[in-house]
C-alpha cells in the first residue's frame, strides 16, 4: 500500500497495476492539461512515475480526481474510482486486465 510519504506530483502516489488504493483518501488534482469528460473543461492529467502511466481525472470539478487508470510497461492496467460516502469516501477498483 502506498504511504503518504510515497507521494509524486502533488497527492498522487506512487503506483502500479498491482497497487491497492484501500486508506489513499482523495487525491487533489494541481494542473490537469486535458478535458476526457466531453465538456470542454480541463479536468485529466496524466503522470509518468518511472515505468507506470498513470492518469488523474477530476470529472466532477472538484478540485480532487475521482477516476484513476494505471498501466505498468508490460500493459497490465487497474481502473479506480473514489466513492463518497458517510465516512469521507474510498477508492474502489472498477476494471483490471491487460492491454
């Protein structure tokens, strides 16, 4: 699991296809460059952390990413999307495989 002083690029983590998200809270987004969500608004960024590719989305201008897609060198991904509830909110993964 990634600690809080494992942080690259303002709040996002260092991380791989493997990582789990389980106790990363949100993650604030500092300098999205592209709009993925069809509104013309920038709200994605995407971060290379050594041989991983990661990109943030902030879909719900927030000001914190609530999509995150990771995909290592060898084409293993994971999808995440962070889940608001009563007790703050979680990251849950919502796609795995390989490209």
């Amino acid at each position: 699991m990634p600690a809080s002083d494992d942080f690259l690029s303002g709040d996002i983590p260092k991380l791989d296809a493997h990582s789990s998200l389980s106790g990363i809270g949100p993650i604030e987004m500092h300098h999205p460059t592209v709009s993925l969500g069809g509104d013309g608004k920038l709200d994605s960024e995407t971060i290379q952390q050594g041989d991983e590719l990661i990109v943030a989305s902030d879909l719900d201008h927030n000001g914190e990413a609530d999509h995150l897609k990771v995909i290592d060198a060898d084409g293993e991904f994971s999808a995440w999307e962070y889940q608001h509830d009563d007790a703050g909110g979680h990251w849950v993964q919502t796609d795995h495989g390989h490209l």
